[in-house]
C-alpha cells in the first residue's frame, strides 16, 4: 500500500463522523462503540470542545482519530483509534500529543483515559507516554 504524508487535523461534523465510527467499530477489542458514541451524541459533544476531536487523514481516508474532553477542570480522553495498516508509525503518540497540548493550553492540569482490561498493547503505549495506572474502581450508569 502506498502512503501519503498523513496530517493532523480537526474532525469535522458531519462529514467525518461514518468513516470514525468505522475506525472505531474495526480497532479492535479496546474500542467500545456504545450509545455516546451515536451521531446525535457526537453532535452534543462537540458543541463542548471540537477543537479537542482530532483526526489523522492519509489520501482522503481518517486512518486515526482521538477524541478528548475538558470540563473545566479534568481532561479525559476517549477512543483513541489508529487503522491496522498504519499503526507503529507514531501516529497515536502524534494524536495523542497533540491532545494533550491542546488541553493544557485550556488549562488543564489533569487527565485520564480508561483501558479496557484486556488491551494490553495500549496500557504499554499509555505507559510508555508517561501515563501512570491509577488503583481505582470504574462505575457507570445509563441515566437515559
């Protein structure tokens, strides 16, 4: 497969949203397309922050995408996605920093990101980018 230079840029609503939802059904295990993560959610979500869902587009296809949150006070990052054929070539660490400078030019101090247990590939990414585990109990609860 021949590549292009793939570039960072902002999602755009809604023209972007099928092919990051596809990115995300087909990452594999870690990834959990639930109903927050349906076009009218999304729609909501951006209405927040959209500077803080980003994408990487390599010849008109998103092959990456990373979608982060700042409520004033704490960051999260969710669903931080890179296409099989283009993973280990730093794409993820490219989204990922620029996320978190985006963040910090917000004035976020603070971030977390949730990983499914058994995705060990991301907790070594996440380890290796100066993320720390954190010994917690995750609840949640569907109020809709």
């Amino acid at each position: 497969m021949t590549k292009s230079n793939p570039h960072l840029r902002e999602f755009q609503f809604p023209a972007d949203y099928p092919q990051v939802i596809d990115l995300w059904e087909h990452a594999g295990s870690g990834i959990h397309v639930r109903r927050s993560d349906q076009y009218a959610e999304i729609e909501k979500k951006l209405q927040r922050d959209p500077d803080l869902f980003l994408v990487i587009e390599d010849q008109g296809k998103i092959v990456g995408s990373v979608l982060g949150g700042f409520d004033g006070r704490r960051g999260l990052v969710y669903h931080l996605a890179v296409a099989e054929d283009y993973r280990q070539q730093g794409i993820g660490a490219g989204l990922m920093a620029e996320l978190e400078r985006r963040l910090k030019e917000k004035g976020c101090i603070r971030c977390y990101l949730l990983v499914t247990n058994e995705n060990e590939t991301a907790m070594r990414f996440y380890e290796r980018s100066g993320w720390e585990e954190m010994d917690l109990h995750i609840y949640g609860k569907d109020l809709a």
